[in-house]
C-alpha cells in the first residue's frame, strides 16, 4: 500500500505550487489537479476511481502521473531532513549564526526594506558608483610588495564581514516579508568562503518580495560599501588605506558576480523571477541541447511559454553562451600564462634575482595554478557522481 504524502498547493495566478518537505515546485495544471484530488482521497485506488468525474482526467494518465513523476520524487526527497539545496557542491559547511541570533541582527537593517525600497536601492547604487570613482583617483600609493601581501591576507579574513553583511540583508527583507526566521550557514566553495540562507519558503510571496529579497543582501553591501569609502576618506595612515581600499573593490566585486545572472547568484533568481520562467538555466541547457539532437517524431512537448519568455530565454542562452566561452578562455589564458612564468623560473633559478618582488610573482602565479587544477579536480570528482 503506497503512503499517504503530507504536501500543500498553493496557486498564485498563472503559477501553481507544490510544497513538500519544505521544498516548492512549479508544476503544471493538470499535476496539480491530480495532486489536488489525491490530497483528499483515503487512496490512489479511489483517486483513480473519482478524478475523471471530479476533474475530467483520465484514470489512466493520473497514474502515470503519479506513477512517473510524483511518487518517484516523494520518495527521493528524505522527510526527516532538512538541507539548503545545492549544498552538496560545497566542500565544507557548518551552522554560523542560529535562526534568532540572525533574525535579532537583521532586525536592525528592517528599515532598509519598506516601501521605498526600490527607490532607496537605485540610490545606493548610483552613489556605490560616483563613490568608488572617486576611490580610484584617490588609489593609495603602493609600499612594498610584503605590505601588499599582508593587506590581502587581512581582506581574505574580512571578507567574512561582507559575507555577513549580504545574508542579513537577506534575511531583513524576507522578515519585513513575514517570512519565518532563518539560520545563517558557512561554508567553503572551492577555495572561496561563502555564507548561505534558505529562502525556499519565498515561493510562497508575489514576484516584487521575492525580488526584494534577492536584492536584499546586495543592498546591504552597498550601504557597506559608502561606509567603508568614508572610512577611507577620514583615514591618514598608509597601510589601513590600502587595506580598505582593497575592501572596498572586493566588495564592489562581489556585487557584481552576485548580479551576473549565468550563475545561480542573487542576479540569476532575480531575472528568474521577472522573466517568470522557472528553471531558467535548465531551460536554457535545454535550447542547446536541440540545436544538436534529432526531434522525436513521437515525442510531443508543448511549449506555453509565451512570446515574450520565449525572447527572453534566446537572448538569455546566447549571452550566456558567449559570456561562458569567454569565461573559459580566460580561464586557460590564466591558467597557461601562469605556468610559463613558473616554467620560465625553474629553467632559470640561477638567472633570477631573487627578491621580495620576485617571490611574490611566483607565489601569484603558483597559487593561481593550484586554484585552478584544484578546482577542475573538483569538477571531475562532482562529473563522476
């Protein structure tokens, strides 16, 4: 006898929802007709008995339904689990901040997020960028290459600041959302530390909260960013102007790798969302993949994305496959040049004056081909899952 399956629906306009095990699916009419009618019969023998009179579908193709596509993922999706999804490509997480700690914190930065919010945020922006204009005429001059060193390893650490700054933002926008309190996790991508929240319960909100949210760390780290430049501004000493400096362009940095939408950042949920084409990477895979394979002439796949999706999501994969094929070479342009220079080195250790600056050069290019050998391994071991 097949379990019965706690679930809920939920239809907002066009879209159509199912929540299970805390996790949010868009699902089609009809799935979410079948589901509707099973939610209140004893069985699947009497929901098979009673859809065709109640919805006018066929017993048959509700079971195939259930057969084929529901069951198979409620019983994949483990109930006595809770995990932030995409974790798994993390190479270490733990719990930072617990759910009312984070939530006390972002208590602070709820203003941020009323009804101004979309004006106060191009604000930020436009000010982020005459400020940071500003920073690069007023570029602290270079010292040493030791100083140098010491100043990037103190921004690798507090980086950490930023990273927090971008998730209590998040979590201040979904508080003003009603959206339950949230734990704050850590973790290490690659050779990159990142911290995460789950925001799947955003699903349930209009498409304008959920955009706030996605916008909300981005908009903390603006605000951040106009501290730290007047920070800099009323500092005289060389070596902390340099290292706000570097703060401040890994910030502005991050902001904008978070706005790239080819990744699964902030950028990448918020036109989601607009373009209200769920799955937007899948879907974009999806037109590559029928530019080199054969239609079924059996298979039918009818497509209700309307015109303007259907727009969105061309230009959406040419871009991206532009903007990743330029991404690669770069990659191997990096990747090579690095191990020239190294190569160049080993060939003539006895040639090379070896200085500050010149182990620095090869620390730079050493490290630079470890990221990347490191990280193409990871991507092999993930591949072979």
């Amino acid at each position: 006898m097949t379990p019965k399956y706690e679930y809920q629906l939920i239809e907002q306009g066009d879209r159509l929802l199912l929540v299970f095990n805390e996790r949010f699916y868009a699902v089609s009419r009809i799935v979410y007709d079948v589901l509707d009618v099973y939610r209140h019969a004893e069985s699947l023998d009497q929901m098979y008995g009673s859809i065709e009179k109640e919805k006018g579908i066929e017993a048959e193709k509700a079971r195939n339904i259930m057969e084929g596509s529901v069951l198979p993922l409620f019983q994949s999706v483990p109930t006595n689990r809770r995990e932030v999804p995409g974790l798994k490509s993390y190479w270490w997480t733990a719990r930072l901040l617990p759910a009312d700690v984070a939530t006390r914190l972002a208590g602070l930065f709820k203003p941020l997020f009323g009804k101004g919010f979309f004006f106060l945020f191009f604000l930020l922006a436009a000010a982020n960028v005459v400020l940071y204009n500003w920073l690069l005429k007023n570029n602290p001059t270079f010292t040493s290459p030791m100083e140098n060193v010491f100043q990037g390893v103190i921004v690798y650490f507090l980086l950490f600041a930023i990273l927090l700054c971008h998730e209590l933002g998040h979590i201040a926008a979904s508080s003003v959302e009603k959206l339950s309190p949230k734990e704050i996790g850590v973790g290490l991508y690659y050779v990159m530390p990142v911290m995460f929240v789950d925001f799947t319960e955003a699903w349930r909100l209009p498409r304008n909260a959920r955009t706030k949210i996605n916008l909300g760390g981005i908009t903390m780290q603006l605000a951040f960013g106009i501290l730290l430049t007047g920070l800099f501004a009323l500092c005289k000493e060389p070596f902390l102007q340099g290292i706000l400096y570097k703060l401040i362009t890994v910030n502005e940095f991050i902001i904008i790798i978070n706005l790239i939408p080819f990744f699964k950042f902030d950028g990448y949920w918020i036109l989601s969302d607009l373009a209200d084409i769920p799955n937007l990477l899948r879907e974009s895979t999806r037109q590559y993949v029928s530019l080199f394979t054969k239609k079924s002439p059996f298979k039918v796949r009818t497509d209700n994305r309307s015109r303007k999706q259907k727009v969105i999501l061309a230009i959406y994969s040419a871009l991206r496959f532009v903007f990743m094929l330029g991404l690669l070479l770069l990659v191997f342009a990096a990747f090579f040049q690095s191990l020239a220079r190294l190569s160049y080195f080993a060939l003539n250790m006895n040639l090379v004056v070896w200085d500050a600056s010149t182990v620095m050069v090869v620390l730079k290019h050493l490290l630079i081909v470890t990221i990347l050998v490191t990280v193409v391994v990871k991507i092999v071991k993930s591949s072979r899952k």
